[in-house]
C-alpha cells in the first residue's frame, strides 16, 4: 500500500514541474520546438507532441575542463647550416 501512495505522489509532483511545450511551424514549413506560445513568436501551431518523454540532468556542471596546454615555441637561433659558409657561384 506504501508503494502506491509514494507512486502516486510521485507521479502527482512530476506533473507540477513538466512545463508547457509548443510545436509551431514557420513560413517555410520548419517545426520548431519552444516553451512559449506560437502565437507570440508569430508561428502557427503543428499540432500535439506526441510520446513526449521529460529528460531532467541529473547535475549540473560544476567546473569547466582545463584549457589545452599552450603549444611549444620552436628553438630560436640559427637554422641548421647557417654556419656554413655559401658559394657565391651556386646561387
């Protein structure tokens, strides 16, 4: 009987979160998506969203990933055979 009641309930609070969702289509035909009225944002409604399934994250990111260490600078100094001296009749 406990079982039932915390099933119920939670199926009662589930439906409290899940927001509105619009399916609206544009101009050309695209569907878009959007959490506010068609009309406000000029679109005509698609129809019902079918099947629609609620995803909720279960956390949020707390720390970004370390940026890619710097690349290493090339050696400065002379190219190899700069101390060789140059034929002038090769040139």
């Amino acid at each position: 009987m406990r079982v039932a009641t915390v099933a119920l309930l939670l199926l009662c609070i589930s439906e409290v979160f899940a927001a509105d969702l619009y399916k609206c289509r544009d101009q050309a035909g695209r569907i878009t998506y959007s959490s506010s009225a068609c009309e406000k944002q000029g679109l005509k409604p698609a129809g019902a969203i079918r099947d629609r399934t609620t995803v909720v994250p279960s956390e949020r990111l707390t720390h970004r990933p370390k940026p890619p260490a710097p690349a290493t600078p090339a050696p400065r100094g002379d190219p190899p055979g700069a101390d060789k001296p140059v034929d002038p009749s090769t040139r």
